[in-house]
C-alpha cells in the first residue's frame, strides 16, 4: 500500500511474527510497511482509517470481523497464534513481547545454520513460531546436549532437532504444521 510504513517490520500490525516467516528470512518480503514487497494489505488501510494504529489490538474496534476465523489457515507463516500473541503483546508490554521475539528470532537462525539439512527451514520457523520461548530453550538445551559429542552429520542432526521439537509440541498438544486453504470444489 502506497506510503504505509510502519517501525516494527517483525511483528506485523495484524499479529504475524513476521520475523519467524521463510518468505523475511529469504528477502523475499520485508513485512507490512517494509517498502517494496510489500503487498497491498485490507488491514493496512483499515489502520489508515483507524489513526494509523500500529497494532490492531490497540484499535478500539478490535477485535473486527476482520479476525474471524483469521487462525484457520495459514500462509507461509502459521497463523494460529495471532490473537494469542496479541493478547500477550498487551499482557506483558510491547518491549517485553518484542525482546521474546528477538530471542526467538536468534534461536531460529541459529537453528537454520546449524541444524537445517535444507529441507527444515518452514518446520524450524513454524516449531520456532508456535512453542512457548521457555520451551524453545528447554528443546534447544536438548538439543546441544545430545548432539554435541556424537559425530552425526548434519541430516542426523537435523532430524534429532525436528523429533525433540515434534516431542515438546505433541506435550503441548500442538501441531507443527500449516494449515492449508482446501482447494476449490469442481
């Protein structure tokens, strides 16, 4: 959307982190109000109507019809947690949220220099994205533990990494996978 700029391009008005998302880390989308890249967006002028509220959740008409069924399907990044991210976005404060999000964010590209044999980076961002940060840690800690002194090669180690993150989600109850829009009917 012309002239929409926004400061914070990793955590996007409408609640993705987009700091988590394949499509950021490969360039390929700077996040809503980043320049060129950036798609147009419904939201987007909707904060233009709305005193350009940097967040819908500080909106005092959020949440809208905008938000319904918003965490059914995916696109490349999970969508699943956006009400639940804005909803701790406001619990704990911006800069706490936003100081979370980074660490996430370093744990993530740690992962894909180190863990990802090439086929795991949407896993990794997903894993990363939907897994509370203490458990995110714990899995982390796992991981250097029991990979550290065995001599595995990188597609072993990639695929210890993805069972202790899949391990920590199933405790959760949570899927580590997009949901996908159903295809159209003929």
């Amino acid at each position: 959307m012309k002239n929409f700029k926004r400061d914070d391009l990793l955590f996007s008005l409408c609640g993705l982190n987009c700091g988590l998302c394949p499509m950021q880390l490969d360039h390929y989308c700077p996040g809503c109000g980043g320049g060129a890249g950036n798609q147009p967006c419904a939201i987007a002028r909707c904060s233009g109507r709305h005193n350009g509220v940097e967040y819908c959740f500080q909106c005092e008409e959020y949440p809208c019809e905008k938000y319904n069924g918003i965490d059914e399907f995916d696109s490349f990044i999970t969508h699943r947690n956006q009400l639940k991210d804005f909803e701790k976005a406001g619990h704990i404060g911006l800069d706490t949220y936003q100081a979370e999000l980074s660490e996430k964010i370093d744990i993530l590209k740690y992962l894909l220099l180190n863990y990802n044999d090439g086929r795991r980076k949407s896993f990794f961002c997903i894993a990363i994205n939907l897994l509370e940060l203490q458990d995110v840690k714990s899995a982390m800690k796992q991981i250097a533990a029991e990979t550290k002194s065995a001599d595995l090669t990188l597609k072993e180690k990639a695929a210890h990494a993805v069972k202790l993150f899949q391990d920590m989600a199933a405790q959760r109850n949570i899927a580590l996978k997009l949901n996908k829009k159903p295809g159209k009917k003929q």
